[in-house]
C-alpha cells in the first residue's frame, strides 16, 4: 500500500506471487529536467557512443553496402551490420587496447581458443539459439549509434527501414574513412564480412580499422573535427554542441591533462564569466544544469533519510511521525540553526564561496551520520537558493531551461516551494518538505511506475497505516554525455594526456 494523500491510503501490492523488484534510479522523478537539458547540451553524441570512428566506420558500412548493389531488404541490411560489429570486435580485440567497442567480450572469448579462421556467421546472426555477438537485433549500430549520427545529418531513413548514409554528409565519412585505410585493407575488410570469417592473420591486417588508428593529419581527422564543430549547414544543436566541446577543451587546458566527467562539470561551475557572448551562455547552460543535479541529489539524500528513520522501527513510521523526528533531530543536531528562518540560512551562505562540491561528496559518501548528511543536503539547497537569487543569468537560463509540466518536478518547482515558506524555521520546513514533497513524491513516482511499466520501485511499503522501508536509496547524479564527448576529442587528437594539444587550443583560438 502506498500513502496517495495525507489521510488517504490505496493498496498498491500487484496481484502476482512472485515480484521483480527494480532499483527505480530516479524515485523522485526529478532527473527527467536534467536529462532534457543535457540531451541539448551535447546533441549528437550519448552516453553509449563510445568512439569517434564509429561514425565513419557506419557510413563506410552502409556506403559499401550500397556499392555492392544490395537490395533494400532489410533483413540483408541487418546481416550486413552485424557481420561488419563482429568482425570490428574481433579486430579490436586482437590488436587490443581499444576501448569502447561493441562485442568486444564475445570476441576476446572466441580469440581465447586456439581457432585459426573464426567464423562469426552464426554469431552475427540472430539465431536465439546460438551465442551471439550482441543481442540487439541491429547491433550498436542501431542501439546507440544512429540516432546520433541522424542528429548530426549522416544518416537518414530509407526505404524499407533500411538506414542510408546521406549523399553529402555521411558520404564524406565514408570516403574519408576509406582514404585512411587504403585499398587492399578495404578490400581485406569487405571480403571479411561477405564470408564472416577471418583468420588471425587477417584480423592482424585490419588493424587500420580499429578506433585508435585514425591518421594524424588525414581527411578523416578533419572530416570528425568538421562535424563535431563547424558542419557546412550548421543547425541549433550543431552549435550546442560545438560550444559544449569547447569548454571541454578549455577546461582540458585548465587542469593539463584528460579531464573526467566530474572535473568538467565542477570545473564549468565555478568558471567566471567569459568573454565571448555564445560561448558564455552555454557555460550558463551548464551552471544551470549541475543546480538541477545538485538540488535532485540533495532531495534524494532525504529521502533516503527519510527511509531510514522508518527502518529503526520493524513497524514503520507514520508520516506524522517521520515530520516530527525530523524536526526533533534537527533541532537536537544545530539548535541556532534549525530555528533560523530559511530566508536567514540562505543568506548567511555565500553562493559562491560555499564549497559544492566538497559537501555533496560528504553527501553521498559512506561516511558520516544520517543527520549530518541531512544537514548538508539542506546547506546545498540553501546555497542553491541563494545562487540563483544573485544571479539574474542563471536565474533565467533555469527559467528557460528547466521548466516541467504535468506532474514533472524540476530545480523550479522545490524552490518555489521552499520560498513559500521562507520565513518559517529551517527545522520544521524542511521537516515538512521531506514528507510533503519527498515521501509523497516518492509514492505517486513508483505509483506511475507500477502501472505503466509494472516496475515495482517502492523503497517503503504501508502497513496498518505506518510506512515500512523496503530497502535504502543512495543519491546518484545523471550522467551527461561528457566521458564519451573527452573520448571523441582525445581520438582526434585534440585532447592529449597533457590537456589540449596544440590543434586543440588552434580550435580554442578560433573564438577567443
């Protein structure tokens, strides 16, 4: 059963004997707001598009297919494709070191054996019967792959459901792929996937297909430069993400080496503003976008503790109950602070100066008790709060950006409901945020779930009226597009292992 209002409980246990509990990643779902927004950010590349060349490697893919006048069957085209995987994956895996391949697991177990020729028809097939090299019906190709590489205009629909590399775009790919790996390899590779077998000799002899091999200096470089930054017909989101790919590049020459994830995002947030007009607005983008991570994170942080205080008891809580423990332990952990005004806590913390990214870590580790980590999501909320009140930038771009509607939540709509109540004390309104906005969410979020997907996500259950956890959340934040948009500028040569190369800063250069 699930609490559905303050006084109203509706049984929710489905029908069945035997349950599939799922994590449920999102419990508030509150990262929706986030996602969209990065999805803009860094249009053209995901977060399962691992390699640059792969982009190039389709288009040859499909261009070839053409060449060799096949028809618009798409069952040929899908044999095709994942003939053209297998083989890539068994030559990655032979010539090793190449992350970020599909199948790569299937082909350095076939590789193990002591098989001269490996034959992968049966592997590439989809034969339910055998062991195959992925199980995606049309690969990475068309599980990751080409919907970014439409975005990015080198892919269209055809006929038949057949994808085509389009006549400008995607053919240049093509051809420049086919520049760098010259006759006899292209030749070599096409005879591969015709057959799908290979000896190791051969798989030796394909090594300029693998990721790492794309020449330095070679129209393809320039071809991946080109579509990642300065597209001829260049449309809304080619320039996103053009602008996104330079603060990597400057935060890369920042910091002097590969930059994560994380060290970009951080790194994006605490940068001041910049001069260029474009390029700073983008730089907001992101700001607003890590608030949003930030304040999902910190609501997540109290509903985990929200789950725990119905755990010190095998019966439950009410929500009664949890509202006033959490504003009893509150009070009894920083008295001066929980009977501050939120107006006060907010604007004794300076949005700036207050460190983010060292108490969000304090957050999430393992370390440290419920309360404390309570109080530092409530610090980060707070200093969030005040951030976008002194900034009249943010504050538009989150406006702009980050609006929800129906029953979405976003950064928007828990600050609006904690200035509300402002001028009530820290205890008793975060106390009653955490059941009213936290709990509640939590229900009608694994509600939706429940019935639409048949997921059952509840972290708490109720019986005889109490609230009874069911397991523990740990706050996770989204993942934006950022590893594999490093990835693509360090296969370019953009990025070294000592920041931006000197090409890359060349490309910095270009709007300084």
């Amino acid at each position: 059963m699930v609490v559905t209002g303050w006084g109203t409980l509706v049984n929710a246990e489905p029908e069945w004997t035997e349950r599939a509990d799922k994590r449920g990643l999102d419990p508030l779902g509150m990262q929706n707001a986030g996602v969209s927004l990065y999805q803009s950010l860094l249009p053209g590349i995901s977060n399962v598009t691992l390699r640059m060349r792969y982009y190039g490697y389709y288009c040859w893919v499909s261009d070839s297919y053409a060449r060799a006048g096949a028809t618009d069957e798409f069952e040929a085209w899908r044999s095709w494709v994942r003939r053209a995987e297998a083989l890539y994956a068994l030559v990655s895996s032979h010539a090793q070191g190449q992350g970020g391949v599909g199948g790569v697991e299937w082909a350095d177990r076939r590789l193990a054996g002591d098989d001269a020729t490996i034959d992968f028809a049966e592997a590439a097939s989809n034969n339910p019967n055998v062991e195959k090299y992925l199980r995606q019906s049309l690969g990475v190709f068309g599980g990751a792959y080409y919907s970014q590489m439409a975005e990015m205009g080198l892919f269209r629909q055809g006929d038949h459901g057949v994808q085509r590399a389009t006549n400008v775009a995607g053919r240049q790919a093509a051809d420049a792929f086919r520049a760098s790996i010259g006759p006899e390899v292209e030749a070599l590779a096409l005879d591969s996937i015709k057959a799908a077998r290979a000896t190791r000799e051969t798989l030796a002899s394909l090594l300029p297909l693998v990721p790492s091999e794309i020449p330095e200096g070679s129209s393809e470089r320039d071809v991946y430069e080109n579509m990642l930054f300065v597209p001829s017909d260049a449309t809304t989101n080619d320039s996103s993400r053009a602008a996104s790919l330079r603060l990597v590049l400057r935060t890369a020459d920042t910091v002097g080496g590969k930059p994560d994830s994380d060290e970009i995002r951080w790194h994006i947030f605490a940068s001041p503003e910049l001069e260029d007009p474009a390029l700073n607005a983008q730089r907001v983008r992101w700001e607003a976008y890590q608030c949003q991570d930030i304040l999902q994170m910190a609501a997540a942080a109290l509903l985990e503790w929200a789950t725990e205080l119905m755990a010190e008891f095998d019966s439950g809580r009410t929500p009664a109950e949890i509202e006033k423990e959490i504003q009893d332990r509150l009070g009894a952990t920083e008295p001066e602070v929980a009977h501050l005004q939120w107006s006060q806590l907010r604007e004794s913390l300076d949005p700036h100066a207050f460190d983010y990214r060292t108490t969000l870590a304090r957050l999430t580790s393992r370390h440290g008790t419920a309360e404390q980590k309570a109080w530092d999501a409530i610090r980060l909320i707070a200093a969030l709060d005040h951030r976008i009140a002194a900034r009249p930038d943010l504050r538009e771009t989150i406006q702009a950006e980050l609006q929800v509607h129906g029953g979405g939540r976003s950064i928007i709509t828990e600050l609006a409901w904690i200035g509300r109540g402002a001028d009530h004390p820290v205890g008793e309104l975060i106390a009653s945020y955490v059941v009213e906005r936290v709990v509640r969410r939590h229900s009608w979020v694994a509600m939706q779930k429940l019935r639409r997907q048949r997921d059952y996500t509840f972290l708490f259950e109720v019986q005889d009226g109490r609230l009874v956890r069911r397991r523990g959340y740990s706050a996770v934040p989204t993942t934006p597009r950022l590893g594999p948009a490093v990835q693509f500028l360090y296969d370019i040569g953009l990025i070294d292992e000592d920041g931006a190369t000197d090409r890359g800063r060349a490309v910095l250069g270009a709007v300084a």
